[in-house]
C-alpha cells in the first residue's frame, strides 16, 4: 500500500509540474515594451511593425525566410528532443558544423549517381552530428557532468575542427577565402518552384516534424521520454531506462543538427563556406523558440516561425522604417526574460509572494495524518 501510495504522489507531481505554455502572455508583454522602447526613441510603431512584416514575408522576401525557417526548425528540434528528457543540448553549432563537412567531403570525394548523390551526404551528415552529442552522453550518465555542460565545452571544438577542416584540407585552392569547392550538380538538393532559396529541405524538416510529433504522443518511447522529463524518479520507479534514454535523446537531437548542416551545404550556394553556418545563430534561435514553446512539441514550428520572421523582417524595419534590426533581437529577449520570470513565478509562488510588499506569505499547510497514524477511539469504542 505505502509503494502505491508514493507512486500516486509521485505521479501527481509529475502532473503538476506540466505548466501551461507562457508564449502568448511573453509575446503581449515584449511587444508593449518594444512600443514603449519605440515611442521613447521617436520611432512610430504603426510604421516599425508594418515594415518588420514585409520585410519577412513581402517584397519576394518570403522566400529568404523560409530559407531561415528550414534550419532555424531543425535546430530547434535538436534541443528539443533531448529537452523532453530534461536535457540540455546546447553543442548544437559544433555538430552542425561537422556534419555540414561530414557531407560536404562525401559529395565531393565520391561522385554517386542523382538522388543518392543528396541522400548518402545527408545521412553522413546526422551520424555525424548524432555520434559528436552521443560523446556527451556518457560524461553524463557515468561520470555526473550535466549535459548542459559537455554539449557546450564540446562544442567549441568541434566548431574549430570544422574551421580547420574547411580552410586546409577541403579548401577550394586559389581563391584566397575558405571555402570548400562548389558540390557536384548531382549533389545539389532540387529547388521548388523558381525559388533559389526554397528547396526539398523544406518538406523534409516538416516531415521529420511530424514524425517526432507522432513519437512523442502516439506511442511507448513518447511516452517513456515524456515520463523522464516530468519527473525522473517517477520514471525510475516505473521501470524505465533512464540512462539509456538520456543517450538515445541527445543522439537524437544531435543527429538533427548534423542533418541541418548538412541541408546548408546541398543548398545554394552549394558549398560550405567557414563561419556561414554558425553566424545566424540558429542553434540559439532554435532553443529561445523552444523555451518559449514551454517544451511543448506542438507548438514549437510556430514559435520557430515567429522569432524566424522577427530575424529576417528586421533587415526590412531597418531599411524601410530607420528602426535598427538589433531591435528584433531586443524583442526576442523580452520574451525570454518574460518566459523565465513566468515560469519561476508559477513554480515557486511562495517565495514571489513574500517579495510582494503587503502580500503576507501564506500560512504552512498541516500535513494530514498518515493512514493508521490516527485513531478515533469514539468510533473504535476504546475509553480513555
């Protein structure tokens, strides 16, 4: 009785502990504040907002941040797998990178026929990225070290072994920049439509979406990964593999990342040029969209296409509006800010209600008496 009890209270804080997601009160609240940044620094927010969109989706523009959107969603993802299971994976650059030279030195090394000329590279490329995060796994499950720490230390160099990798052996010779060689024709992911920019890369990362939205809440790993990350002992004492789960998600997400690059470098301009890949920051673009999804699979493409638009149309506020696209990436951390300040206040109301002046802490809560800890000697008939 007392082992079904504890896995009753064991299971009900794993409940409690799923928060709603704060996405749409961190938008609301970092909107106000860029208006009000906006109005103290004379720029009109009904001409700034309208210019941020159209620089995002007009103008044939829409087709540049879709560009952002395919690697922006996959980089999310690669935090967001290992993140169900309440770990961080913050190597995302440095898998990327090598997987992006795990494809590029395949295509151009091996000269293999249409199609899977585009599918050997690419499947190099998320082994790559899978096999650099699965380093970390065991730094974490045997020897304690927080992932969110090793996928960080491992990733700076693994970045520069990339850099080294594209400036010296797979550099193109004579051209003074470092840059691999273009990719042969037949390596070169097919565009859709007359877009240069938009190729298949697009309709894969949706379906590789799906996919994982499917994993997550239709079936038994899902399941198994979503108990981890509420609540780990909970999921020990149900029998799971923690451990092995904690290896097979950062494997996951950093095959993601691996794939990223290695889209990158299949797509215009079809080689892999030193410092392109990690300079947009999509690794971070991908976790701030996460977080502000609160985790949550589901929501996390439309938080990704919310910051993907907030990027790109910045350069269009910017031009159109003299606002600075810095201004974007001011917006962007107000919702974190805001995420976090939510998300802390939900889960430690106590201590937020003490700081509140006039706001007395609440009273202690009296623990109810254990089962047979009490007896009421009316009922039993025993006297006094």
């Amino acid at each position: 009785m007392r082992g079904a009890r504890e896995a009753r209270d064991l299971a009900g804080a794993a409940l409690r502990s799923a928060a709603r997601s704060p996405a749409l009160p961190a938008i609301a609240g970092a909107l106000v504040l860029t208006t009000i940044v906006m109005t103290l620094v004379g720029v009109d927010p009904a001409e700034a907002y309208p210019a941020l969109i159209r620089g995002a989706v007009a103008d044939g523009n829409l087709e540049y941040t879709i560009g952002a959107f395919v690697p922006t969603l996959g980089m999310a993802l690669a935090f967001a797998i290992p993140f169900r299971t309440g770990e961080f994976n913050l190597g995302g650059d440095g898998q990327m990178a090598l997987g992006a030279v795990a494809a590029a030195a395949l295509a151009l090394a091996l000269p293999l026929p249409p199609g899977i000329a585009v599918v050997v590279p690419l499947a190099a490329a998320a082994l790559t990225g899978a096999l650099v995060a699965g380093v970390s796994a065991p730094l974490h499950t045997r020897l304690g070290i927080p992932a969110i720490v090793t996928t960080l230390l491992l990733s700076t160099p693994a970045v520069a072994l990339a850099s080294y990798l594209v400036r010296f052996p797979l550099a193109e010779p004579n051209t003074g920049i470092a840059e691999t060689p273009v990719l042969p024709a037949a390596a070169h992911l097919p565009s859709i439509g007359d877009s240069g920019y938009v190729t298949v890369a697009l309709p894969l990362i949706l379906v590789l979406t799906l996919a994982w939205l499917y994993a997550d809440t239709g079936t038994v790993l899902g399941y198994e990964i979503r108990a981890t990350g509420a609540n780990r002992e909970f999921a020990r004492y149900g029998g799971i593999d923690v451990d092995r789960l904690a290896i097979a998600t950062l494997a996951g997400g950093g095959a993601f990342a691996g794939l990223v690059g290695g889209l990158i470098v299949l797509s215009p301009p079809y080689r892999l040029v030193d410092g392109a890949l990690t300079s947009p920051g999509y690794t971070f673009t991908g976790v701030a969209a996460v977080l502000l999804a609160a985790g949550r699979p589901i929501g996390v493409p439309f938080t990704v296409a919310l910051l993907t638009i907030l990027q790109v149309g910045g350069q269009g506020m910017e031009r159109d509006a003299g606002v600075p696209s810095q201004l974007t990436q001011v917006i962007q951390g107000l919702i974190i800010v805001i995420v976090a300040v939510t998300a802390t206040m939900r889960h430690r109301p106590g201590r937020w209600r003490r700081l509140l002046p006039g706001r007395p802490a609440a009273p202690p809560v009296e623990a109810p008496d254990p089962p047979g800890g009490h007896v009421d000697t009316t009922r039993s008939g025993v006297s006094g």
